[in-house]
C-alpha cells in the first residue's frame, strides 16, 4: 500500500546530527499526526496538523520540530538527539469530520541515537 | 492509572481457538473505539470499529461495554496468521486524537 509514505525507513544518527524524517499521504486527508512508538509502550502521540495548523503538541522536547508545508506532507526536524529517543516514529493520516476516525499509518522511520 | 490498559500477554493458542481480549478505558467521555492490528515490525492497522451494540466481522467479533468502560476481542477458529499484536484504541467525540492501548500479543502455533 503506499497511501502514507515515510523516508527514510531506517536512520542512524550521532547526538550532534541534525536530521528530517518525511512523511507524504496521498489519501486526500487534512490531519496528519506523528507519533512515537518504543519498546513495549503504548503508540505516544507527538504532534497533530490539521489543515496544515498544529493543533496539538504533546509535550514534546524543543528537540523535536514538526513542519506542516501543505496538507499532504509533513517533517520532523530532529537535532541534538539523545539515545532514549531511539524509537520507532510513525506517521499518520486521517479525514476527520467524516464521522470515521480512522486514521492511516505509514511504514515508519526506525531511528537510533548513539 | 493508564487510559487504555490491555493484557500484555502474549497469548499462545494452537489452530483453531477461540481467544478473547479484553481492554478497559479510563475516560468516560470516549465516544470512538477500535481494534487496530500491528504485525512485528510494521505499522498498526485498522482491524476493526466497535459499535455499542457489538458488531462481527467474519471471525471476529467486538463488544463494548459503555458502563464497565471495557471493550473486548473475540477471534474464533484462529488462523497462523492472527499472529500479531492487538491494539486496543479509544477517541473522544469530534476529536482526532487516538488513545492507544500498549497492545496485547498474539501467537498462533500450529
């Protein structure tokens, strides 16, 4: 399936790095989410765009900088990462006011800090 | 306390099985439930809705209880191929955010 896409699908990165994970849907969609899955816990959500605006920021450290161009992509700016964020981070999409609230995950970018 | 808590497991039935999961939810404003499927190493996927009236589809079939906040999975004749792990999912009305359960692992041998 390639409704929801993410690249790369695996990154290795030093503390010091700056790197972007990339995600495109082509589902039509006007949401779009990511979210951080490690080892045995539950999907955490980090970020939700909806209509290109963020809508919800979790939380989550300065380290991590989401960038919404158009309805259809999305980017996490990553620098000066630390090795607990070592994760699986995954992209989603959905339609929301459809009155479906499925939402759409991409393959996932598997990221490693040493 | 969680907002979505399931059985870890894992689960290991044989072919053939009938085996029920169980999920419990803290909020009692979530208006949305699901089952969402996660194979090793992949993206989870929508297995399926849940109705307040319960609802199967094929082989599995979904309960919720709105007064017990408890949502269950129930997956008969079991094939290799459930083997997975099942992600319990809740949202509040109008809204997109999704709570996800941790997930509970199921391994189907033959």
């Amino acid at each position: 399936e390639t409704g929801v896409t993410q690249t790369p699908r695996h990154l290795v990165m030093g503390m010091t790095n700056k790197k972007s994970l990339k995600c495109e849907q082509h589902l039509g969609h006007n949401a779009m989410y990511w979210y951080k899955q490690s080892a045995k816990k539950p999907l955490e959500l980090m970020f939700v765009y909806s209509l290109e605006e963020r809508v919800e920021n979790n939380s989550v450290p300065s380290r991590f900088s989401p960038e919404c161009p158009n309805s259809s992509h999305l980017f996490l700016h990553l620098h000066t990462l630390q090795p607990e964020d070592s994760a699986l981070y995954l992209c989603a999409s959905s339609q929301p006011g459809t009155g479906q609230n499925e939402q759409f995950f991409g393959p996932g970018t598997r990221l490693t800090v040493l | 306390r969680k907002e979505v808590e399931q059985d870890p497991g894992p689960f290991n039935v044989p072919e053939g099985a009938t085996v029920a999961f169980n999920c419990t939810y803290s909020n009692s404003a979530s208006q949305s439930f699901f089952w969402y499927r996660q194979d090793c190493r992949k993206e989870p996927k929508l297995l399926m809705s849940v109705y307040s009236s319960g609802n199967e589809d094929g082989r599995f079939t979904a309960q919720l209880n709105r007064a017990s906040q408890y949502i269950s999975l129930l997956i008969r004749d079991s094939k290799l191929s459930d083997s997975a792990t099942y992600l319990c999912v809740v949202s509040e009305r109008g809204y997109n955010k999704l709570i996800f359960g941790a997930g509970t692992r199921l391994a189907v041998h033959p």
